[in-house]
C-alpha cells in the first residue's frame, strides 16, 4: 500500500480552511514597503522586499515583542533591536526588575544595581519584611537572613524558635 500525499487536500482534514496568520496593520504595511530601490538612467524601480528581507523583518519583530515584555532580558537579542527599540526595551527591564524586586521574596533574582535611589529604599523594605515572615515561621532558619533583622526583629525572630523549639 503506497500512501501518496496531496498538498491541494492538505487542509481539508482537519478544517478545510489554511491557518490564519493575524498581522497588525503597522506589520502588513512594513512587510509590503518597498526596500529595495535601483537605480537606472533616468528611473527609480521600487521593489518588494525579498523573502529573506521579509524573515529578518519577522524575526526582529519577533525578538522586539520578546524583549518589551522585560520579564526575560537573557532572550531578548539586544544587538538586533533599533536605537528607539532599545529604550523602550530598557525602560521594560528596568520596570520588569522592580516589579520581581518590590515582592521582596527572591532579593538573588532581583538587579540592585537597576533601581533607583527611592526604589532601593522600597526594595530593602520589601525584602526585610518578607525576610522577617520567614524568620517568624521559624521552619526555614537556612533561608532567614540575620544580618537583615534589625534588634527588635531579631527578638522576634529568637522568640518564635524558641516556642517551636518546646
């Protein structure tokens, strides 16, 4: 038995229609400007991208949504984003970071070095209350921070082992 496969019936398994692709109209128009120009005496020719052209151009738009969302900047390819893109995408990162920062629970994840003076002053809040529930619970003493209990914390904090301890 010999299976013989037909491209024209290739869609009517499953719906009948082909995939739909949604561009946005700003895509639909960079896709279809004309890049390429030449020259001859006397007349300018315009010429559709090319399909290579039109790749680059999806792939950077591609990387361009990855990198706005400023959650993941080890994946956003910056050498390939404009100079307008790459503010944009900083501004993101630097948001992204404050917002992972300000929860206080993962201070290894967050980028000190990417706050401001004022978010700092948020951030080491954030971080020394979530520190102080985990020291509260008194559970996890590998994951309570020491140095980051003031005095009266640290009160606490040796109180609350000292009733599990019993």
């Amino acid at each position: 038995m010999c299976a013989v496969f037909a491209p024209e019936r290739a869609f009517s398994a499953v719906t009948d229609l082909p995939p739909v692709v949604k561009l946005t109209p700003r895509q639909d128009k960079d896709i279809t400007q004309p890049v390429a120009v030449k020259k001859l005496p006397g007349k300018v020719i315009k010429q559709p991208p090319s399909e290579n052209e039109r790749v680059a151009i999806a792939e950077q738009r591609a990387n361009f949504n990855e990198c706005i969302d400023g959650r993941y900047p080890a994946l956003c390819k910056h050498d390939l984003l404009t100079d307008e893109q790459q503010a944009k995408v900083e501004v993101a990162e630097k948001t992204a970071n404050f917002h992972r920062c300000i929860d206080g629970r993962y201070p290894a994840l967050c980028k000190h070095s990417w706050l401001t003076v004022e978010q700092s002053g948020q951030v080491l809040a954030a971080e020394k209350r979530e520190n102080l529930r985990v020291c509260l619970d008194g559970r996890y003493q590998a994951l309570c921070n020491h140095p980051l209990l003031n005095q009266a914390d640290g009160t606490k904090a040796s109180n609350a082992d000292k009733g599990r301890a019993k």
